[in-house]
C-alpha cells in the first residue's frame, strides 16, 4: 500500500501559511481545524518549513507569550522531510519513526500534493485489519 491510497480517502487539502504570519495566527488555525501542522510556503510555492504544535509550545516555554507575536519562520523546521505518493506507507511510518515527528507532507515535482500525519496512518491501519478480519470470517463460513 502507497502514500497516494490514504490521500485519495482523506483528500489532499494542506493548511499552508507564508513565513512572516504570526504565531498566534498559525495557532488559531491549528485550533480551529483541528490539526497538529501546519506547512509553510515560499512564494514559489515550495515548501520552506513547517511548523507544528510542539514548535509553538517550546517557543512559550522558552520566551513566553510575547513570543505569539513572532513569526512563524522564527520557529518553524526549515529542513523538512516529505514522501512522494509512490512511497509505500511502511516506508512513510519508518520516515516518521526515524524523525520523531507526527506529519510528513507530500511533494510531487517540487509541488506541495497533501500531508499524512500519524492519525491517518493509524486510521488506515485499522482499516486494512478490519477489511483482513471480514475478508478471513467470511472464508471461514464460506
Ligand atoms: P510533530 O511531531 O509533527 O508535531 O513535530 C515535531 C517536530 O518535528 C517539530 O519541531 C516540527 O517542526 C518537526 N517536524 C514535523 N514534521 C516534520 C517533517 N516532515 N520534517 C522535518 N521536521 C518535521
């Protein structure tokens, strides 16, 4: 199974925003999709870095809430790890082990194409073990 199996059942929308918007925007952002990530972009539309819930969380612990009025390219990972819709969801949950990090986006030619984060891995394991449950139960009664 590939990266492009969980994009086609949770969509390829990506909450982006540019490097000079506030922390306090991206954490209302955050809050109000109910995500843990967001990816920041460059003008040309590539990916610059990504800034995630733990980044805001260490900016507080270490600066306070003054820090909210920083930019989010004052905290974000510059160095982004990212996958292509071809990568087999063991080697995208291997990527994430190795990091330590919960959100991978996904990147086809230099173009930002989705983000899988760990609950839509976990959420597309339960369904591969389900579907391999009812698949054997009905060879047993069969
Ligand atoms: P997360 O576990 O995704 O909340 O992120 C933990 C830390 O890893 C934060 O400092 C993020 O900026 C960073 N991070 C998250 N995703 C990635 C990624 N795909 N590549 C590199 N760093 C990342």
């Amino acid at each position: 199974m590939n990266v492009a199996a969980i994009l086609n059942v949770k969509g390829r929308a990506v909450a982006t925003a540019k490097a000079d918007t506030s922390l306090q925007d991206i954490a209302r952002v955050l809050s109000e999709r109910r995500i843990g990530a967001i990816v920041i972009l460059g003008g040309d539309g590539r990916v610059e870095g990504i800034v995630s819930e733990r980044d805001i969380i260490r900016a507080v612990a270490d600066r306070g809430s003054t820090c909210l009025s920083d930019s989010a390219g004052s905290v974000m990972t510059r160095d982004v790890i990212t996958c292509t819709l071809a990568d087999s969801v063991d080697h995208l949950m291997q990527t994430m082990t190795a990091g330590r990090f919960r959100h991978v986006p996904i990147v086809e030619a230099g173009g930002l194409v989705g983000i899988v984060s760990i609950g839509d891995v976990v959420k597309h394991h339960i369904a591969e073990v389900e579907q391999e449950a009812s698949a054997l139960k009905s060879y047993l009664v069969s």
